[in-house]
C-alpha cells in the first residue's frame, strides 16, 4: 500500500483554494458505498483517501487534502483516453 503524503499547504490563499477547502471539508467526511471489489486494484484501495487537486491552462495547481498519494485510475482512465483520442482527431 502507498504511504500518504499530504499536499503542501498553499503559501497564498486564494478563492480557488479556498472553496476547494470548503468542498474538501465538507466532503471529507463522508462514507457511504463501497470500495469495489470486482477489480483487484480498487479491492485495496483505502475508502479514507479523498483529494482535490486542479491545474489551470496557465500552470497554477490547487490541491487539498490526500493529493499526494497513490491511486488506481480505473474508471477515470475512460475520460483520459477519450480526450486523447479526441485530441488526435484534431490533428
């Protein structure tokens, strides 16, 4: 299991951290469902992990929360592949 790593703290408040903070915190705590079990991965995932990290177009990066940690991309994987198929597409 990967070790959890807390991001850094922001030196600058700003409203972007702000309300990720606010929704961290008001989402935190939460816990209800299940870790799926059908694939291996998510069977060991810890239910207790939750981060919110944005990076803008002009490189700014936002995070809150367990960030730093490692984790299995399973279902998000399917929107990373469509934007880089759409991406190619373009070309």
């Amino acid at each position: 299991m990967a070790t959890a790593m807390k991001a850094p703290a922001s030196p600058v408040s700003s409203p972007v951290h702000d309300y990720l903070t606010g929704l961290h915190d008001r989402f935190a705590s939460l816990d209800i469902g299940r870790v799926a079990s059908y694939i291996p991965e998510l069977a060991k995932a810890d239910p207790a992990g939750f981060g919110i990290c944005i990076a803008t177009i002009d490189g700014h990066v936002y995070e809150v929360g367990d960030t730093r940690r490692t984790f299995t991309i399973q279902s998000i994987s399917k929107a990373i592949g469509v934007r880089c198929r759409a991406g190619r597409s373009r070309a």
